[in-house]
C-alpha cells in the first residue's frame, strides 16, 4: 500500500493547490492513501506564515474530497511546526481537532528558521556552528512533547534544504552533531515514534531528507518505523523518489510504514 503522508494545500499559507488537484494527482501518481498535513506555525516571525488553517473550511473541503475520490484513502492531519515555549497553547490548539495524524516538525531555531538567510549569517555561514544548532533546537523540541501528543518527526535536516553550501555539503549528516542526533533518535526509538523520509526535494538533488546516514542511525537504535512524504505543495511535486526512499528504508533493514486513523496505529509493510 502506498501511502503519502506529508502534503499541503491552500488551507496552508504556501500550499498551492486545491485538495482536489492533489487527491488527482495522488491517484495518477498510483497512491491509495494520503494525509493532508496543513501547516500550523505559532508565532512564526515571518509575516502570514503564522496563520493557521481554519477548521471549517478545511473540513468541508476534506469532507467533499472524500466523497469525489472514494478510490483513496484521505486523512486529516497537522504538520505541527513547534514553538516549544508555547507548548501548552499548541497543545490545546491541537485538542481542537479531529485529527487523524500529527506530524512534528521545527522551522523556527530560537526566532529564525533556516530558510532564511539570516539563520546561517548570524554564525558567519559556519556550517559547524549553523548545523548542530539546529539539531539540538530539535533535541530541545522534542523534550517538551509527552508521546502521546505527536506521532512522527519530519524532515529531520530541514536546516540543509536553503543552506547557503554547495550542494554536496547541504545535507545534515550523522556526523554534523552524532550525539545530538543519537539522542533525538533515541527518543523516537523509546516512545515508539516514526522517523520520516521527506522527498520534498528529490526530483532536483536525487536526495531525500534526512540523510541516509541519519536514517541508517535511527535503525541501529532501535527504530521500527518510517513515515514517508512527498511534502507536496504543488500538484507537480507529488510522487517524486518513493521509489528510493522505499528501497532505501528496507536497506537498512527497515519492514513497516504505518497508516492513521483518529490517531490509531496501523503497522504495513513498506512497499517493495
């Protein structure tokens, strides 16, 4: 079963399609389930970004998607882009929502996220400086949620997507902060938690985040589980490197995806 559980749409304040064109282009790309994970960004400093989806709206749309594509399996979730000193206020935020998934992700490192150019300038673009601090903001993140309160972690390497490096070095490897990076894994290993493959940017660099030497690190700690996205926000974006990122996951000896529904676990096999 092939299931794609990282997308956005126009009820995110970047998504550029409707829930329709994605579901579209989810069947044409040969998915049987996807997850809308719109994004929620509390107090995010960039004008609009913190601007949640509504819940009305975004209801009825998914409602009438489900009826208009019977033939895929749609679910609702959240791509909950952390704040941690404003976790109690997340938290209840999320209560509010009948979710069927919710995604952990950090954009934000202190009060800049990495897309910016400001996040690599305040450490002199000093790649040994800029990377491990965003992997102990990840660290610090997840030790504010209990684990019932999420379900995976995304793009674990986001700090690398607009790196200002040539391209070889824009990937976070294991080796950029190996005890920060153990102790994250770590915690999705002890609480049962899924470590995502985030395809966002395979169809232009031929590489899937986190890097594999991170993926194979979470194996050798004691992960079961990987989720995996298309982090789509256009209708072209979707289906891009599922392929490899299947092949990869089962290479390091990786067996199950899993499936939710009113934040159930369901364990699958990842697709050969």
């Amino acid at each position: 079963m092939r299931c794609d559980y990282h997308t956005h749409t126009c009820h995110s304040m970047d998504g550029h399609q409707t829930i329709a064109e994605l579901c579209e282009s989810e069947i044409r790309a040969g998915f049987d389930e996807v997850c809308l994970t719109e994004h929620y960004e509390p107090m995010h400093p960039t004008p609009g970004a913190d601007i949640p989806p509504k819940l009305e709206f975004l209801l009825a749309d998914y409602r009438a998607a489900k009826k208009l594509y019977p033939r895929l399996s749609l679910r609702l979730g959240i791509e909950i882009g952390d704040n941690p000193p404003y976790h109690d206020m997340i938290a209840r935020w999320l209560d509010e929502w009948p979710l069927d998934y919710r995604l952990m992700s950090l954009h934000l490192v202190g009060k800049l996220d990495p897309y910016d150019r400001a996040y690599f300038s305040q450490f002199d673009d000093r790649r040994e400086l800029a990377y491990p601090a965003y992997a102990q903001a990840i660290l610090d993140s997840l030790r504010t949620w209990n684990p019932g309160e999420y379900d995976a972690l995304a793009h674990l390497g986001y700090c690398g997507r607009y790196a200002p490096y040539p391209d070889e070095r824009k990937p976070l490897l294991h080796s950029d902060a190996p005890d920060i990076i153990d102790d994250i894994l770590r915690i999705l290993a002890r609480d049962g938690k899924a470590l995502e493959i985030n395809t966002s940017r395979f169809n232009k660099t031929k590489r899937v985040i986190p890097d594999p030497s991170i993926v194979k690190r979470f194996r050798e700690l004691g992960g079961e589980f990987i989720m995996f996205g298309s982090d789509a926000h256009r209708p072209e974006q979707v289906g891009h490197g599922f392929e490899y990122a299947y092949q990869l996951a089962r290479g390091f000896g990786f067996q199950y995806t899993c499936r939710f529904d009113q934040r159930r676990r369901a364990v699958i096999p990842i697709p050969d």
